[in-house]
C-alpha cells in the first residue's frame, strides 16, 4: 500500500460521489462495451508531471483512436486479439512516442499511468529542443512555476486566482476575503502585475476585503505563470516586493467551458480561424459573496455584493501566406496582439445587527452588542484595453509595441449609525448563565458619513526589444512612458458619542478636491550570458524619472546561476540589486492638515521614491523519490530599505504617512518542496520564516518612573512594520483513489502567526501590540471527473461535452475563528475597546465545470 492516503472522512465523501448517476463511466473494470471489446484507460503525463493534452492513443493495427483531455484522461474501446497480445501506441509532436505491450483482458483492471519525455532531434544545422523561450527557472532567483490547472481546482471562497499565490513561500495573507497578498514584508502596493505584457492596476477606495471583486487574472485564459519574490530582472519594473508575470493562451482549435458555484460562476470559449490567421480567447466571471458573507459573525444585515467581468484577447496574424505552398506562410512573423477588459463591482450592504465576543487585558470576557441603522454602497468600474504588435525581423532580432490605457470611475457612499453596548460575560460553567451577558453597561454610538469620488486615467506606451547574436548570447532592452490624471474627492464626517454629547475630539471632517497629472518615463537594458550549460549570468539595469517630483532614480541588477557539475540536479543562485518604487497617488495622500476643524487632505509632490537592497542567495534540488519526481528549493533573503513611507493597515486599506520619514530591514529564509506525494498529482510544501522592523524618525514614546508618572519621552528604535509575521506555512495536497484517478481530494491549508495592530488614536502603541491572533484555514476539496466525450463519434460537433468536473469544498473546516482587524470603542470614560472583526466560518460550497 502506498505512503499517502486520505483521510476516513475524505474516504467517505469520495464514496458519495462515486455514488452519484454516471460514475461508472471511468469504471476501468466496466463490462466489455461489446463482445470481445473491452475499455483501457489511463493518464499521460510529461517529465515535470503536468497533464498532456490531445496526445492521440490507439492500438496498433486496430482502426480508431482516442485522444487524451485537458486533465491527460484517455478511453479507448481495445478488440482482444485471439493471442491476447495488444501494443498500445502513444503519439504527440515534439515527443518521444510510447509503445506500451498489453496482456489483455489482464491490463484493462486498473488506468494505466503514463509518461512522455521530450525528443530532441538535429535537422540539419538546427537543433530543435522543446525548451521554452523563457530562461528555465533554474536560471532565475526566486522564481516559481504555477499550473494554471491547480489554480482552477484549488478549493477557496471564491475560486480566486490569487487563492494558490497564499500557499507559495514568502507569500502572506491573512484574509481569505480578499485577493491581495504580501511578499517578504511588504505590502500588496508592492507588487507588479503583467497580462501578456500589459501592467495591471487595482482600484484605489477599496477599504474591506467585503468590497472586494475577483483579482484581474481570469484562470480559464492562462497558459503560463511565473511568479517572484525578489531579486526578479531588469525587464519587469519599479516595485520592491514581487512579480507576477501571466500569459494568456493562443488558441489551436476550439474549446470551451462553464463553471457554476454557490458564489459565482464563469464562461470562456477559445478557437482559431479555419486559415490560422485569427484566435481569439475570451471568458466572463461573475461573483456574488452574499452566501459567504452571510457567514460572518460580527455584522448581520442585507448583503447585496456583485462583481463581473469580461475579458477578451484577440491575436492576428499579419504575415505572409503562400498560397502555393503553405509550408512557405508564415503569418506569425508579424502578428497583432488585442486585449480588452470591462470590470464592474457593486458592493451594497445594509447592516443590523452585529456582536463580538472578546477577553481584555483583565483576563475579563467582554461581548458588545451593536444595532445599525443606514447603508453602504460602493462601487468600481474599470475599462483597460491594450495592443501588443510584434515582428521579428530574423530568428535573432525579435521588437514589440505595446500600448494601454486604463479608466477606473470608483465612488463610496456611507451613512450608517451604530448604537453599542458593552457586557459582561459569565465564565462560571456551574452557573445556569454560563456564556451569558451580564451587567450590560456603557451605551454609545458611531456615525459614519462618506461621499468620496474617484477617476483615473492612465494612458501608457512602449516599445521592447530582444536581440540574440549568439546561442548564448541574448539581449533585452526597452522604453516606456505612460501619462496619469487622477481626480479624487473626499468628503467624509464622523464621530463617536457615550455620554449624550459629541466632544469635539471625538469628530472627524475630511474634505478634499484633489487632482494629479504626471507624466512617467522609464526604460531598461539587460544582458544573458551563459557561459557554458551550466552557468547564466544575467545583469542590467533600469531607470525611472517622474514629472510630479522630479526624481530620476538608476536600479542596477544582477543574477547569476550555476548548477553543479558533479550533481546536475542541484543549482546555486545568488542575486542583488537595487529596486525603488516611485510613489503613485495613494502614497502620496496625507491626512494631518487641519483648519477650522475640518481635516484637509492634500497630495506631498516632494515625496521621493523608496529604495530597496534585494540580497539573495538560493539552491534548488531535482530528485526522484517513489520513483517520481521531487523539487527542493530554499532562499535566504536580506532587504535594507531607506527612504520609506510609513503605513497603518485598517483590514485592506492602507493608510500611509506620505513621508520618507523612516527606513527598515526585511530578513527570512523561505522553502518550498513539491512533486507527486502521490503518483499523477502535484502537490507542495511551502514554509517562510520573516522578521521586518522599521525606525521611523522622530518617533518617540513617554518615559514613566516607577509611580507611573511621565518623565519625558525616547526614541522608539525599530519595531515591527505592520507586515511583520514571523512564520507563515502553507500547504497544497492532493490525492486519488488508488484505482481511480479521476476521484481526487484536495487540501488547502494556510497558518500566519499573529501581526502588530494597534488603535489609530494611540500612535505610542503603533507596531508594539501584537494583537491580532494566529490565522490558520484549513479548506478540503473532493472531486470526480466524468468523461463526456464521444469517442465513436466520426467528427463530434464543437459543442460537444469533453468532461464534467464536480466539487464538493467544506471551507474553514476548522471552524477557525480568524481576526481581519479591530474597530475601536470608546465607553463613557474614554477607555478604548479593540473589538475583533471576525473572517468567515465554516461553509461549503458546490462547484461544476463543464469542458468541451
């Protein structure tokens, strides 16, 4: 028996899908379909054990065939020979074919499991490999290869993207709501984003992770994904803590796919023109959190939160075809690359009823019960559309021009009132009243005002190169320049009531009319030498200049690999470098001028880039385990950061100080293992270990004498930064029936230890209370794939169903009791309470996802 096996409650849920009316279909011990005819089946899978889609499978000297899906699935009806010998016989372009000798009926009692390995063929003076384009990871620092397929099946809320980014080292988030994530102590401002070349934006006012809609990145679209943590080439841009580089598909023939759940549902539809000029690929999604939401303990009311999208990308070739002889055309030489997206998020909610358990630092329990009167909306409209035209004047000389433009329409509108009251609980358990409120006390009250308005434009153009005079030799180059108007209107009134009057320091006026148009200016040039097969050293260097501030800053970087020579399956990476990140709009706001009462909000153009020192040294190990194939990697990271602006966090909303008042440090080891714990199935181990402090200038808390009085104040030194969470885990498992590898499970765990917090109006306490508990989910997955398609059909209809996949999630399965933040309550004598805003508990969810 094997090492692995699923749990007994997974077992039992496996069971009952068996259970469910088409199951037998992937029986590998059916019936024979006729006499004398029976069914093989099995998965084909390439070296690094990724499914292979449309390898043809059939049996040597036997008419017919079948070709393998998407997840590398292939049933094939098999005649028995009299001698009851058969020669399967496995063919796809670029690979080694398989001939596999069967004993019939004895092989058709379980799937068979195969593997197909890369034929590398010299034709004349070329030699043709199936090496991609793109450096192997094993030539990069801190790069991690993600498959798409995994991204699609991984259970989470809302069937997110973002959701498999949570289980990589170094990657942390503690609100399974929300799609944003840090890397390596830094904020989710931190991170580049690129579609097929294009840099993506997420809206500005967004202040929950409840308002959130779906991350950019559609799933059903993407062909590839390189994600980084650090130390990433000149080629991407100004930011100072990740990279996330997605390319979407080019269609070759035609292929579709519904996906319906309890939260949403999505489309996509994918196809290439008869003469091989046009494909096309496009996909809608639509999200409605209520039934999540619902689930949230704190706050009760209407939630009415709906988000949808739709994305289409559109590549023309503009090459030459020869009519006469169609191996002359090449239409991809010169080829014209569309993108468009429309984004529409509408968040509505009018809250009730809401309560919240919580002990206090008297070791009392405390539960407040709070009433709501009034309502929020908010909503965010996005438009970006892009062109990427590309030609290569040789096989060495390859350019490319990209332009974009974004328009992002965001309002918020608020008027909500709450009326709380504090009690305490009763923590006897011979008492009748256990867990019961006792002497309730301390009546007060929040109001709530807000009208913000927001409009951004951002208008971008660039032009990129890559030369390679030799095989070993490959140079990279490019300039851009981008243009940004952004108005922005604040009007927004609070205040907080418990003693039937307002004080004036309990109100709170902000009003603002701000605007900003700048203009942006960058470019890079990076050069590739690999020495011999076993070293590559990449280096460059990029510059930024921005009108707003008038700062031009210089990033130089460099990498470098080398994969031993006596073992060839570890490699040795290092990398340094230095990254800024120019401030865009939001850090730039500040909110501490006041006059006449009213808060003013203004914009500080003085502001200069923040600097980042990435150091970075790594090994990677390939090994083979159970006869399957295993990755090792491991990095020690260091960032020296000056010229940094400080930042509060307040659930997603990131509150900066809009100076360059302070500098900090980030220090972590990260490592991840993966391969196929269980044969046919990747999964991953993924561990970070991190310490991020910050020295803010002028920061300085009171010094007390031993009666309690204060006798001046100190400096602060370094303390934690806001990011600061010291071990993350995560964790991506799969598993099959031994017999049946289209029954699976799934487990998704993430474990955060806890991140300073601390009240706004008590800025001694900022980054010295670690108040916010440990986070740790645990979200199961069980799945059963049922083969649709036809296989005696002659020609079957583009319609055609290729595969249903049915999932059942129990989401939070642990029923943990996660923190997103705290508000803050003041009783009638001023004392402030940190009242827990509590994530989403236990709920399941039905997921279906049609293929054809």
């Amino acid at each position: 028996m094997r090492p692995f096996l699923i749990a007994p409650a997974t077992a039992c849920c496996l069971v009952l899908l068996l259970a469910a009316p088409g199951a037998h279909a992937q029986n590998p011990a059916a019936a024979p379909t006729q006499a004398g005819v029976i069914t093989i089946t099995g998965t084909l899978r390439d070296a690094n054990g990724q499914p292979m889609e449309l390898a043809a499978v059939g049996v040597e000297g036997q008419p017919g065939g079948a070709n393998t899906t998407a997840e590398g699935f292939f049933s094939l009806p098999v005649r028995v020979p009299s001698t009851g010998r058969a020669v399967l016989v496995v063919r796809r372009l670029g690979y080694l074919s398989l001939r596999i000798p069967l004993r019939l009926p004895a092989d058709a009692g379980q799937p068979l499991v195969l593997t197909m390995r890369l034929d590398t063929k010299a034709l004349d003076n070329v030699k043709v490999t199936a090496r991609s384009d793109r450096a192997d990871t094993r030539e990069q620092v801190s790069i991690t290869r993600i498959d798409p397929r995994a991204a699609k099946e991984i259970p989470s809320p809302f069937g997110d993207f973002n959701a498999i980014l949570k289980t990589l080292p170094g990657v942390q988030s503690n609100n399974e709501l929300s799609s944003t994530y840090n890397v390596r102590g830094g904020n989710y401002d931190e991170n580049l984003v690129y579609v097929n070349g294009f840099e993506i934006y997420r809206p500005f006012l967004v202040t929950s992770a409840q308002q959130e809609g779906l991350s950019f990145v559609n799933a059903d679209l993407v062909k590839q994904v390189e994600f980084s943590s650090g130390g990433w080439q000149p080629k991407y841009g100004d930011k100072l803590a990740s990279v996330l580089s997605v390319d979407y598909k080019t269609p070759e023939k035609f292929a579709a796919s519904l996906t319906a759940s309890l939260v949403g549902g999505a489309a996509h539809a994918e196809a290439r023109s008869a003469n091989g000029r046009v494909s096309y690929l496009a996909g809608v999604r639509y999200k409605n959190a209520q039934y999540v939401l619902s689930s949230l303990r704190q706050q009760q009311g209407g939630y009415n939160p709906t988000f949808y999208d739709a994305q289409a990308y559109v590549n023309i070739g503009l090459g030459h075809r020869d009519k006469d002889d169609p191996s002359k055309s090449d239409l991809q030489r010169t080829s014209l690359g569309l993108l468009g997206v429309v984004a529409h998020n509408d968040y509505r909610f009018s809250p009730e009823t809401g309560q919240a358990t919580f002990s206090t630092n008297t070791n009392q329990f405390t539960r407040v019960f709070i009433a709501y009167d009034g309502r929020e909306r908010m909503q965010f409209d996005t438009y970006q559309s892009g062109f990427n035209l590309k030609h290569d004047f040789s096989s060495r000389l390859q350019m490319e021009l990209l332009g974009s433009a974004l328009i992002s329409r965001e309002f918020e509108l608020r008027d909500v009132e709450a009326a709380y009251t504090f009690a305490d609980i009763n923590r006897d358990p011979t008492s009748r009243d256990f867990n019961q409120a006792v002497r309730q006390r301390n009546i007060g009250s929040q109001f709530r005002h807000s009208r913000n308005f927001l409009t951004a434009r951002i208008f971008t153009a660039e032009t990129r190169g890559r030369w390679t005079p030799a095989d070993n030799h490959s140079v990279r180059w490019g300039a851009k320049v981008g243009r940004e108007k952004i108005s922005d209107t604040l009007d927004e009134y609070s205040f907080a009531d418990s003693a039937d009057f307002v004080p004036d320091a309990r109100r709170l006026r902000l009003r603002s009319d701000l605007g900003l148009l700048s203009t942006r200016a960058q470019g890079f040039v990076q050069d590739t030498w690999s020495f011999d097969s076993l070293r590559t050293l990449t280096y460059g260097a990029r510059a930024h200049y921005w009108s707003t501030n008038g700062q031009l800053v210089i990033s130089p970087r460099v990498q470098y690999s080398q994969i031993s020579r006596r073992h060839p399956n570890r490699s040795l990476k290092a990398a340094v470098g230095v990254y800024y990140q120019p401030p865009f709009y939001r850090e730039l706001r500040d909110q501490t001028s006041i006059s006449l009462g009213v808060q003013q909000a203004y914009l500080n153009p003085e502001l200069r880039a923040q600097k980042s020192y990435h150091f970075i040294v790594g090994e990677e190990i390939n090994f083979k385990q159970f006869g399957r194939p295993f990755k090792f990697s491991a990095e020690a990271y260091y960032k020296h950061l000056t010229d940094v602006v400080p930042y509060d966090v307040d659930n997603v909303r990131l509150r900066y100080f809009a100076k360059n008042n302070a500098r900090a440090y980030a220090a972590g080891f990260d490592a991840r293992l993966s391969g196929e714990f269980v044969k046919g199935a990747e999964s991953w181990f993924s561990l970070g270990v991190l310490t991020t402090r910050e020295n803010v200038a002028d920061d300085s808390i009171n010094v007390t004498d031993g009666k309690g009085n204060v006798t001046g104040r100190e400096p602060k030194g370094y303390i934690r930064r806001p990011q600061d969470q010291r071990l993350n885990l995560g964790i991506f498992f799969q598993d099959h029936l031994p017999n049946n590898p289209s029954v699976r499970g799934y487990v998704n765990l993430v474990f955060g230890t806890g991140l300073p917090f601390s009240p706004p109006s008590e800025p001694d306490l900022r980054g010295t209370a670690d108040l916010v508990r440990s986070y740790k989910r645990v979200d199961l997955g069980f799945s059963k794939v049922i083969g649709l398609k036809n296989i005696n059909a002659p020609k079957p209809h583009f319609y055609s169903f290729e595969s249903l996949w049915l999932g059942l999630e129990i989401l939070n399965v642990l029923a943990a009791n996660n923190v997103a933040g705290y508000s803050y309550l003041q009783d009638v004598n001023g004392r402030t309470y940190a009242v827990p805003s509590y994530l989403s508990q236990r709920v399941v969810n039905l997921r279906l996802i049609a293929r054809f």
